[in-house]
C-alpha cells in the first residue's frame, strides 16, 4: 500500500486551508514551509504563511507583572524567516488560482514515499479553454537547505499568453493569536533586510535579513529552470525580488517552472561563501535526480520504521503520517532539536520541551539511532546554559535544563508549570540510558550523555535533601500541569532514583575506558557513594490508606474535583479555570503517575498499577495531547486490552481528523511519537531492557495483526504479530536476544523464532 494522504474537492473554507497549511507542510528537520497555495488566497482569509529554520530564533520581550529575581523577561522565538513560496500564474491576463470560477477537480496529495507535496486542479478561462495545472514541493532530505517548487501547465486546448510571477521576500511576520497561550500573542517584525542581490541573466535573487537582537542572519537565494523558454523580467524592490516570465503556450504543449530556493543561517554557514557553492552543487543535478535522492533516502526510513496494522485502514495512513512527520520535524545536526509543533507551524513558538526525550526520541532510538545520537549532542551543547540556570535558581552545582528553549536559554513565562518542572532533567537521563542500551554506544556515553548525567546527578543532590532517613525533592511540579509546585512528586523521585542507580552502576564501566569528563569534573568515589546512598533513601509517596502511590505528598489530600460534571466547553480547563482553582483539587492534565507505571514498569507489581490506574484515571481530563497514548499503554500492561484500544483510538488520529481542532497552528509531534508508542510499548509491550528485548503482545478485537521494525544493537530485527503467532526475524546483523511473554531465545539471520499467540481470557 502507498503511503500518501489525499484530499480532494471543495468548499475551500478559511478552517480547512488553515488545517491543509499544516497538514501539507514540507520538512526536513532544517527548514520547514507551510503548505500554503502559492497565489495565496482571497484577502478576507487568515493565513499563517510560513518557512522556518529550526534552530533559528530571535529574542521577544516577555514582561512579568513582577520581576522578581530569576524570572525570565526574555524568551527566545522561531522566526517566519522569509517567503519563497509565492507564485502567480495569468493565462491571457486572467489569474489562474484555485479560487477562480473556473477551477475543477482540486487534488492535494503528500506522497510519504516520494517525500514530495503536489497540489493539481482543472481550469478553464472565461472563454472555455482548458489548462491543467500542478504544484510539487520539495525539501530535500539529502541537501537540507533545499526546498523546490515545480510548476506545470498543461494544455488541452487553450492557446495564448502564459505569465509567471515569483516573488521573493525576504522579511516575514510571525502568526499570532493573543486569545490563545499556546500562541505568541503580539506581532512582531524579528528580521530586517540587509542586502537584496539580484541577476536578471539567470533569475537569481539572494537576500540577507538580520535578527534585531539575536545576532542572528538568514540568507535565502532563490533561482529558476524553465522550459520552453520565456521571456524575463525583473523588478527590484527593497526587500524582495519578484520575477516575471512571459511567453506562449499553445493546446497540447506543457510549459515548467522550477523555483529552487536555498536556506541558510549564520549558525550554520558562512553566509559569504555557502550559498553560492550550495547553488552550484543544486545545478549539478537535475530535478529529476534530486527527486530520486529523496526517494532513496525514505526507502532506508520506512525499511528501518516500518509500522502498520490489519483491520484499520485510516489507522494505518495516521501511523505514515505520524511517522514522516517527525522525520522531518527533526533536528539531525547537533544544533537543533524537535519543536512542539515540528516545523509546520508556530505554536509553543517553536520550544523544544522534555516531549523530545519522552515521546519522540523512543521512535529514532529504534528506527534511526543515529538521530537520537544528534539530539543528545544538541542537549549536550545546551550543557553550559542548564549549569547556569541552575545557579540563576539557587543551585551551588549541576545543571537544570531549561523547561522551553531553543537555544538554551529558559523562554518560559509561568515557572509554577514550566522552570519548577524539573523532571526535564531525569527525562533526558532516561533517554541517554535508554539509547545506550538499545544501541551500545559507549562512545556517545563517553562523549557527551555521561557528563549530562553527571551533571543532572549533582543538581539532584543540591535540589534535595534528607528528612531523617529520607531523600526528599520539594517545590517541584511533575507532568501533571493542574498540579504544581508540590513536594515529592511521585514520577520525579521515582525518575531520580532510577537515574542515580543506572549511573552507580556504570560508573566502573565509564571509570575502565577513562572517560574524559570524570576528570574534567573531578568526579569522585565519594561523590558517586552520594548519589547511590540518595537513591537508595529517595521518598516515593504511598497511601496506605487507599493502597496506592500519591502523585505527591498532598495531591490526596485535596478534594477531588468532578469532571464529569463541568461543561464539555469548559475544556481545556485551562482556558476556562484560574491555576489556583485547579492547583486546589485532584485533578490531573495529563498522566503523571499513569506515566511512572509505564516508564519505571519494573518497579511495581501488576496489582499495584491496575489500582492506581482505576484511581487516576477518573481524575484525568486528557486536556494534554500526550495522555492518552500512556493510559493506552497502562491499559495494555494491566492486560485491559479494549480500553488501551479506545484510548490508542482517541490518541492516534489527533491530527488528521483535527479532533483536538487545533491543528490549523502546527502538528502535535509528541502524541505522533506516542503513537508510536502506543503501538510498540503498547499492543507490542516492547521494553529496552539492559541484556535484551522484552515483549508482551497484545491485540486489540478489531485488528487482524501488526507488524513493525527496528534497530536493536546494530541489528534490523523485523516482528509480526497476527491472533495465531508471533514471528521475529533478523534482517541485518548479529543475533539479538529477545523474551518474549517471559521465554527467552536468540534470533539471528536465517534463524527465526516463531511463538504461538497468547489469547487474553
């Protein structure tokens, strides 16, 4: 089956193209573009027209009713770099859009395979003459900077003058919404032009703009290919170039521009000398040979990440395009990371959260752990910035990371449920350990995750202290966003002590190979006793009473607040509910203890999880898109497979059935990585254990099998599960030992292991 997302027709409300905007976005991990319509829309619409740069940022005021000491008055923001999107089309003098009387058959399709976005509609003029004509976009997966643009018009018996205009701007306006925090609430100009360069002879625009206080540059260069030849014209103007090709087609004959454009930053490239030898390397291959690049290099993705069910086919189309997704929402060159909405769109301002770590970095970890490698050297650069903000909060050593960022500095506003989150860093410790023991990367360890740990370590025994015989971590605030500022919250000290311990323990193995930062820090023998005595003596709150974990040490004692008797258009509550008014009852955003049952599994007996579940969920709105996914996967540990199957139902299709009906500003890219753990962790039961994989298969009535792959130790192990069997077989490299419903075997190339199904009763 292709991997294509198609939508055809009309009408074409403002609601549905803001949607499309999103859903047909381009990306690849550097730059992202919007899937707007090149000629725009009618003026009476809102657009948000966009192309980014991840990793490139300008810094906006953030005022603080008090500045009192520590709080943030700056926050960085993502930056609408430039609009190279812009095409107008006139055929006899007529503006051909897809808002023209005449248009028919409109069709948009990503194809996932091709790794290309092509939007095609019939058009007809005034006097009946017929024209088809198609856009395809392009940004290369294999040289980032690239993003093309082709346009065809074919004819099937119109003859007369064709005219093209492209524009290039190079300053943009970033999307606000004041009525929504989730949106930059006031308009800004970030960039200002400093040179515009043109050259009618090839027409090839550059233009630089400079951030006004980032010090930041962006560069964009923008030439064409067009065949039959026209005729062109060039206008300057101050920051932009608009070129006009003119010229005659006639019935039967296809006229094609491609527009190139080229992105690049100042973080990155020598703005002086990169962009004209990037602009020589795309000249050296036709477009054609760059579409190809671009399919080969999804083959090795989707051989590496294939995933997919039986019996739900709009399941299967969300799993693709979950999964392209966040390729290209990733950051893969150390610099960057994964913003909330990816690089379609401008919600959250594009921060990177603890979502990298928790609901996206499992997928690259088991599919393209070389990227999970990159996001790890990106927080290991960030480093220095986490060391100061942890003396900026009061800390005497170690280092706290920043709750949203993009460079490293803290941009957020409100630290009651964004600085005072301090699990961040016992997330990106999880996620270190986890890609050590699913790749063995030792050289990684050594060279960048070990210093994190030891760093996040010492913060730990700063923020904390001993209560007689107790280890207790106060005024903090765990996942759970209606709940903060607490002491001993459940997930967090479970998190630190399995963090603590899993280094204890390596620390001989790190000691053996002289890992340089043990000495940079002057790490010692003492220092390692503290974090293993402060683990053993961590407090994880426990109500005998009610026979369950506390999320902290009052979240039990508060009365419970009756969600199912507020008004559905209440939710979110916070749209609708003061902080405080929530922060005063048991209520839950999202999973917070449900979210330690699964990531710290090990931990608890089976008992002990399906009662805290039952407690927890009747207490949970769901207001976060990252909840659902891990009560699916809960559900699925305490054997409840049908409910993990409503909830997997609810979390997997977020964005293409726009459930949450806020997809028009960006895709959710955490629950894109929590379906997939929804479906690997969950129905799978996959767990990284230190010496093997561990699987727990459980199917859902409605689905006939499921089949996925991953990368385990170097080896491509491929698994299938149908009501019958469970087969694994190695496709590439050594033998990997797996367990599965608690037999263990080593399957190795040629070798497969079969194990009968094991029905629920």
């Amino acid at each position: 089956m292709s991997k294509q997302m198609i939508k055809r027709g009309f009408p074409l409300t403002n609601e549905e193209l803001r949607l499309q905007e999103t859903l047909f976005h381009t990306a690849n991990g550097y730059i992202g573009v919007r899937g707007n319509f090149e000629e725009g829309y009618p003026t009476d619409f809102v657009t948000s027209r966009g192309q980014y740069i991840n990793g490139v940022y300008d810094i906006a005021e953030m005022k603080q009713a008090e500045q009192l000491y520590g709080f943030p008055n700056k926050k960085e923001v993502i930056l609408n770099v430039a609009d190279t999107q812009t095409l107008h089309l006139y055929l006899n003098g007529e503006e051909v859009t897809a808002f023209s009387q005449g248009v028919r058959e409109l069709t948009r399709i990503l194809d996932m395979e091709k790794g290309t976005a092509l939007r095609t509609f019939d058009w007809k003029s005034k006097e009946g003459q017929a024209v088809t004509v198609s856009y395809r976009r392009m940004t290369s997966f294999v040289l980032l900077p690239l993003f093309t643009i082709e346009v065809t018009v074919t004819s099937h018996d119109f003859t007369g003058e064709i005219s093209i205009l492209s524009e290039h701007h190079g300053s943009a306006t970033n999307f606000v919404n004041p009525n929504d925090p989730r949106m930059a609430a006031e308009a800004e100009d970030y960039l200002t032009v400093t040179e515009t360069l043109y050259d009618e002879r090839e027409a090839y625009s550059k233009i630089t703009a400079e951030t006004k206080t980032s010090e930041l540059a962006v560069q964009t260069l923008v030439f064409h290919d067009v065949s039959p030849q026209l005729d062109l014209g060039l206008v300057e103007e101050s920051d932009s170039v608009p070129v006009v090709f003119d010229g005659r087609l006639t019935a039967g004959e296809t006229a094609r521009l491609v527009k190139y454009s080229l992105f690049l930053d100042s973080r990155r490239y020598n703005l002086m000398e990169d962009g004209i030898l990037l602009k020589q390397a795309v000249q050296e291959k036709t477009l054609e040979e760059w579409y190809q690049a671009q399919e080969e290099y999804l083959q090795h993705f989707w051989k590496q990440a294939e995933l997919s069910v039986g019996g739900d086919p709009l399941l299967n189309e969300s799993l693709d395009y979950s999964l392209y997704s966040l390729i290209q929402s990733t950051g893969k060159d150390g610099i960057s990371n994964i913003a909330a909405k990816g690089l379609s769109g401008e919600g959250y301002e594009g921060h990177y959260f603890w979502d990298t770590e928790i609901y996206m970095m499992p997928f690259f970890t088991l599919t393209n752990p070389e990227i999970t490698g990159k996001l790890i050297e990106f927080r290991y650069t960030i480093l220095d910035k986490a060391r100061e903000n942890a003396r900026i909060l009061g800390h005497k050593q170690g280092a706290l990371f920043p709750w949203r960022t993009i460079s490293g500095t803290e941009s957020s506003g409100y630290y009651p449920s964004g600085t005072a989150q301090y699990h961040i860093n016992s997330d990106i410790a999880y996620s270190i350990i986890q890609y050590y023991q699913a790749t063995g990367d030792l050289e990684c360890l050594i060279d960048y995750g070990g210093e994190i740990l030891i760093e996040t370590s010492r913060l730990w025994l700063d923020a904390g202290h001993y209560e007689g015989s107790r280890f207790v971590l106060n005024c903090m605030t765990g996942p759970d966003e209606y709940t903060c500022v607490v002491n001993n919250n459940y997930y967090t000290n479970q998190s630190v002590q399995y963090q603590l311990r899993w280094l204890v323990k390596h620390y001989p193995l790190l000691k053996e190979k002289n890992a340089p930062f043990l000495e940079k820090l002057a790490v010692t023998e003492e220092e390692i006793a503290a974090f293993e005595a402060a683990a053993k003596a961590m407090y994880l709150p426990y109500s005998e009473e009610l026979q369950i974990h506390a999320q902290d040490d009052s979240f039990l004692g508060k009365p419970i607040l009756p969600i199912e008797e507020l008004p559905k258009e209440n939710f979110p509550l916070l749209l609708h509910y003061h902080p405080l008014y929530l922060y005063r009852h048991q209520v839950c955003k999202q999973a917070d203890m449900v979210l330690a049952y699964f990531l710290h599994d090990e931990s608890f007996k089976t008992e002990e999880i399906e009662r805290g579940y039952t407690y927890y969920e009747k207490l949970t709105t769901h207001d976060s898109s990252l909840s659902s996914c891990i009560f699916s996967i809960v559900a699925n540990q305490i054997g409840d497979v049908e409910k993990a199957y409503r909830y997997f139902e609810e979390s997997s299709k977020i964005d293409i059935t726009n459930s949450h009906h806020n997809t028009q500003d960006g895709i959710h890219a955490a629950n894109m990585g929590g379906t997939y753990l929804g479906l690997v962790f969950g129905f799978a039961g996959l767990r990284i254990r230190e010496d093997l994989l561990e699987l727990t298969p459980r199917l859902p009535k409605k689905w006939t099998d499921c089949r996925f792959s991953i990368k385990y130790q170097g080896s491509l192990l491929h698994i299938s599960v149908d009501k019958e069997k469970i087969q694994l077989s190695v496709i590439e490299g050594a033998a990997v030992p797996v367990s599965v419903y608690g037999q263990k075997a080593v399957v190795s190339l040629g070798n497969d292991w079969e194990i009968p199904y094991r029905k629920e009763r």
